[in-house]
C-alpha cells in the first residue's frame, strides 16, 4: 500500500511540474506583444531596411527590402519609445502604444532633402580616410554578440531548387576587424535540394559577408579613385555618398557623415552586396543588415543536358542572401558563443544542425521579402512537398 501510495505521490508531482511548466509558458507567450507593419514616404513609396529601434536600449529590428517589419516587444515594453531612423529621411519617434491603437500600421517618414555646399565639402578620399580613421569611435569595437537568421535561396534558370535558414550567434568587433571571431549555429532549417549544380563553399556562407564588405579588407585608400555622387542624410547628420573604383575590381559605395565621419552605408557592386548599420542606445554603429546575390553560368554534365533538353551546356545558377541581426550584446559577462569548428570548413547547407520545429514555430522572424515568398511557394508548388515535410526530413 505504501509503494501505490509513493507511485502516486510521484505521478501528482510529475502533472504539478507538467502543468506549472505549462502556466508559465502560456504566460510567457502572452507576455509579449507582436508588432507588425510597413514603413512608407509621403509619397507612398516602401521604405526599405529602415532601423527601428528602442530610444533607451539596445533592442529593435529593421524593415525588409518590401519595407515590412516585424518586432516582438514585452508586454511592460508597450509604454516605450521607438525611433525610425532611413538614409534620406527624418527621424520620426513614436510611442508603442500609440502605434498599438492605430488601426493602420503603417510608418509615414518624410524625405529629408539635402543640397550640401561644394565649398564646405573635404575631398572625397578625405572622408574616406576622416572614416577608417574614426571607425573605432563610432562603431561597437570592442568584442560584441551578434544574433542573426541568415537566410539563402538558390534557383537556377530562375527556377527555386534550395532553401536553407539559420538562427545563430557571431562574436564580432565590427567594421575594424578582418574576421569574425566565433560562430554558433543554433538552429536551422532546409527544404529538400533539388540543385543540379551544387555551388558548395569551404565555410559558413557569414564568412564571406566580412570578405565583400571593403572597410574590413585594409582597402588601399591610395591606390582607389574617389568621387563624390550624391548626398542623404542619417538621423540628424547629412551624409556623402563616395564612391570608390579600385583598379580592375568593382566599384562600392560609402555612406559617410560630414559630421562624425560614420559610415552609415556600404553598396558593393561584386556580388551586389550591401551592409546597413545602425546606431545602438549609445549612438555605436552596427551592423543592421546585409544582403548580396551571386549568379553564374555553370557547366553541366552532358547526360543532364541532354535530361533538360537543353541547346546548351550551361545553366544559370543564382544564390540570394539575406542576414538580419536581432540583437546585439556588449555586456562580456552575457556574451556567450560556443564556437564551432566545423562552421569554419563546412558550406552551411551541410552543417548538420538538428531540426527542432518548436523552436521556428514559435519564431517571430523578419517578414519574407517578395523573392523569398515566391522561393518558398516555388519549392512547395513545383515538387508537390510542403515545406514543413520537407524541413522535418531534409534535417534528421
């Protein structure tokens, strides 16, 4: 009787623990609150990757290239402030909650118009040289974690054939360092591949993000033709656009302040790569987001031309990245990134990261752009496979 009596004792503590664990997390989601909405001009045009943040912490997200954006904030976070700050346009600081009870979620900003006196402008490789100089003021520089979803779709002839998406940390120091140092992958996610041509990369594809971006290549000032191509601004600060054409490379372009000298910017025409940065409560640059593309013609093997039924030996093969930094932390002793070799000599397509559904069903992830929606329905509608079917046995 006594044994019975201990198995039941033990049987109500289990469904005592069950249901607490339960409680707490159904308060927990109810918690937080799910912003979502689009930033447009007054002229209704999409404002794309515009930096929206906490005016007192270092919280926020930033809209996609479609202008969309998604946020979740905790319920006692409802009475704060954010600040929406875009190149070209005025900063415009709005309550959470105010945004809360419009019915329409859309973010008006007003288009900042800019004509900088000539004679009051530095020579073009003067701002330039002013920036490198000052890039350990103004950017985070000290080692710092990075939270991200990096995303990449491959198609070729225009046709989807891969999806993989990654929920991982970097320990970074910014724009002043070559490298990353440390990557943790924690979660991810694959549909099934359906590449003929398997473009695979000897480390993960956030490596060769620092190796596009040219302020953290050492670029030889010197050696570049500078000139000046237009003006913007960023919050407060009117800025230059300087481009630069290294001799038989491809040209970039810097988004520098007259004021501080930040670089708020940076377009690259390899890859059609670009890094937006934004200022965290401290007024410290980050990076925000980042995106590039490659496409190639690749050579295929007869038998699959001949598949295809193909006049040619070559398909067009194109690879889109996407990288959002969710957050960002600087305090040493909450900085933790378990670093992993393997991430350092594998394509990130074949690091082998165990799908956990739970985790990316409860995920608020940025918004998907046009092009990564039309991926994702591509993958579904042209192979007959949903994509939850093809994550859960694409990644065991």
């Amino acid at each position: 009787m006594g044994s019975n009596s201990f198995k039941m004792n033990q049987a109500q503590k289990f469904v005592l623990i069950l249901f607490l664990t339960c409680f707490y997390l159904s308060n927990s989601q109810q918690s937080k609150v799910k912003l979502e909405g689009i930033v447009k001009d007054k002229k209704n045009v999409t404002v794309p990757y515009a930096a929206i943040s906490f005016t007192k912490r270092p919280k926020g997200t930033v809209s996609n290239e479609d202008g969309l954006f998604s946020l979740l904030i905790e319920n006692h976070e409802v009475n704060d402030s954010l600040i929406v700050n875009s190149m070209g346009y005025e900063p415009l600081k709005f309550k959470i909650q105010d945004f809360i009870d419009q019915e329409d979620k859309t973010i008006i900003l007003k288009e900042n118009i800019i004509e900088l006196s000539e004679v009051k402008l530095l020579s073009p490789s003067e701002y330039v040289k002013n920036a490198i100089k000052k890039l350990k003021d103004n950017t985070i520089s000290s080692s710092h974690q990075l939270t991200l979803l990096y995303r990449r779709a491959s198609s070729e002839e225009k046709k989807a054939r891969f999806f993989v998406e990654h929920y991982m940390k970097i320990r970074d120091r910014g724009p002043i360092a070559i490298e990353i140092e440390s990557i943790e992958v924690l979660h991810a996610r694959e549909s099934a591949d359906y590449r003929f041509f398997k473009k695979r990369e000897h480390r993960h594809s956030v490596i060769p993000m620092t190796i596009r971006n040219p302020v953290r290549q050492h670029m030889p000032i010197k050696r570049i033709v500078w000139k000046k191509v237009g003006d913007s601004s960023y919050g407060d600060e009117d800025v230059v656009i300087i481009e630069g054409s290294p001799k038989g490379q491809s040209s970039f372009k810097l988004f520098i302040g007259v004021d501080t000298y930040s670089i708020y910017r940076i377009e690259n025409r390899a890859n059609n790569s670009l890094y937006v940065y934004k200022k965290d409560h401290k007024g410290k640059l980050h990076l925000s987001y980042h995106s590039r593309q490659w496409t190639s013609k690749e050579t295929i093997p007869f038998a699959l031309q001949k598949q295809l039924k193909k006049d040619t030996n070559k398909i067009q093969a194109t690879y889109k990245h996407e990288v959002f930094v969710l957050n960002v932390e600087t305090n040493k002793k909450k900085i933790k990134v378990n670093h992993q070799e393997e991430a350092l000599k594998t394509d990130m397509a074949e690091l082998k990261i165990a799908y956990n559904s739970h985790f990316w069903k409860n995920f608020v992830a940025p918004p998907d752009t046009k092009y990564f929606k039309k991926i994702k329905k591509e993958l579904e509608s042209n192979y007959g496979v949903s994509l939850e079917k093809q994550f859960e046995y694409a990644n065991k």
